[in-house]
C-alpha cells in the first residue's frame, strides 16, 4: 500500500486514541492530521507503521493535553467533553472496552489521571497495546508504564459505577425519558431519575445553560418538565442519538441548526447523571450550530409572568 492507503486504513484508530486521550473532537482531528504530516514527511520506513503512527498521535495528544489543563482550569462553569456521534474505530474483540472508555462518565473520570497516566491507561487498557509499545509511545520505561498503568486503573476503579446497566435496559429507559420529556410529565420524569441524579450543562460561558448543576429527582424533574414544553413552543426539537456510545439527544431550532446535545448515564435501572453541552465551540462537529441566545430570549418571551 501507499503511504496515504496505509495512513487512511490507520485513521479511525488514531482518532479514537487522540479523542480519548483529549476529550475533544476537534482536537483529536487536529491531533492525526498532524501525525500525518509527520509521516509524509519522514524519509524513514518505520518497522510497524501503526506502532510508528500511534506513538506520534500519543505525543501529540499529551502535548495538547498540558496546554487544554490550564485552560480547562480557568473554564467558565463546568468542562464536559466534547460530544462524540460515532466512534470510528471498531475491534469486536475489544468492544465492551471500547464502548467503555468513550462514554462520557468514563472521559471524566480520564481527567482525573496524569497525561502521562491517561496516555498508557487508553493505549494499554482500551487498546491493548504491549508495554514495549506503550513505552516506545510516551517515551517512558517499560517499568515505569507499568506503574503508571496500575495507578491508571485504580484511579479509574475507584470512581466507577458498582453496577452497569445492560444496552437495552438502556435503550428501554431512554425512550420512557424522551417521552415524558417530549410530553412534559413531570412525574413520569421523576419516577424514572435516581432519587440523587444530577444534571449538569456545560455553556462555557458562551450560552445559556438549563442548568449550572442542579441534585435531586423532583428538582431535576420539575426544571426538565417546564423548560422542554417551552422550548418545543419556539419550536425547538430533538432527535434521541446516541452520543458516546450511552442514550443521550441532539436539540435543533426550527432551522435545523444544533442547539445542544443531552446524554444520559443510566444504571440500576435510573437515570444517575443528565449531562447537556450547548457551548457553540462544542458542536461545530455536529452540525451548523444555533444562536442559542436568541433562542433563549424566545423562551424567556413564552413566560406567563412577561
């Protein structure tokens, strides 16, 4: 093969390596365009051209990685992770791993590591890379990954789920929310949250949010079952969607135009977590996106008390 055959064949695996190492789609393609420039570029023929290819998207990913934190550290309210339609890179031998390390729960708890931690936990774990690899990658000791990868997964442990909910346990549930939210219930609502669920928004500071972080099932039911009737009154629709890889909706104006993206984390048969993403930077990769201020002063029109 040619060196864009061999590189084109090896894209959707260093997307997926750069997404989970950054948690931004954007950056992420920036990430292999760039490692593809270095290849075309080299005049050596590396032994394993997905070794060679895989260790660049690693370093470029972790020199990113450095340069996001202090920005993510000054980020105007809460930092979720860019919201991922499709996973491109598909391996049925590590797909419950996969599907695993791509929800949204799992990337934040991936914020917690290192750079370093969270490169060779995503090369070794999610992508079963052979220490030798993943030290040629990070530029580290093969012993040295070794103790990285094991504080990696008892951090990683530490904050998951006891329990996990089967796909379509998932899907079943899903569909019971989006009804009730399309219909506005409010009870139906908050009999399918967990009794602590949390909704969190993220607007970067560049849009409104539904809600900084609100706890609670009545709190969460009741904002969810009066903010949605209002939205579909300015005609604001949505589309159930899966978003990295958990049950989750993508929000349109009447134009058609994104205006925010809503992902749900469900286990022991509830909805633990609403996580929504409307900050406009966030959702170029979705779609045209929607003036998501004007569409708030839309619904804050549609008061009763205005």
């Amino acid at each position: 093969m040619t060196r864009t055959e061999e590189f084109q064949e090896l894209r959707p695996l260093l997307f997926s390596i750069a997404y989970r190492i950054l948690g931004s789609v954007g950056e992420a393609e920036d990430a292999v365009q760039e490692t593809w420039l270095r290849y075309e570029s080299t005049s050596t023929e590396p032994r394993s051209v997905k070794a060679y290819l895989s260790a660049t998207v690693t370093r470029l990913s972790i020199d990113v990685l450095r340069s996001a934190r202090v920005r993510r550290e000054q980020y105007v309210g809460d930092w979720l992770p860019e919201p991922l339609l499709d996973d491109p890179y598909d391996d049925p031998e590590r797909a419950a791993e996969l599907a695993d390390s791509v929800s949204m729960a799992a990337l934040l708890l991936l914020e917690r590591l290192s750079p370093l931690e969270r490169a060779v936990f995503v090369l070794r774990e999610v992508f079963d890379f052979g220490f030798p690899e993943v030290a040629s990658a990070v530029g580290r000791s093969e012993a040295a990954c070794r103790q990285l990868a094991s504080r990696a997964r008892r951090h990683m442990a530490a904050g998951r789920p006891r329990f996990e909910a089967a796909r379509e346990e998932r899907e079943e549930l899903a569909s019971r929310f989006f009804d009730a939210l399309r219909e506005g219930d409010v009870k139906g609502l908050q009999g399918l949250l967990a009794t602590d669920v949390s909704m969190v928004g993220d607007g970067g500071g560049k849009a409104p949010q539904l809600a900084r972080a609100i706890t609670g099932a009545s709190n969460v039911a009741r904002l969810l079952g009066s903010v949605f009737p209002r939205m579909a009154h300015v005609e604001v629709t949505f589309t159930p969607h899966e978003l990295n890889g958990q049950p989750g909706a993508i929000f349109h104006d009447r134009d058609g135009k994104v205006l925010h993206t809503l992902a749900l984390d469900i286990l022991d048969g509830r909805v633990q977590t609403i996580r929504t993403v409307i900050n406009p930077d966030k959702l170029g990769h979705v779609g045209p996106v929607a003036d998501a201020w004007a569409i708030h002063r839309e619904i804050q029109a549609t008061r009763p008390d205005m």
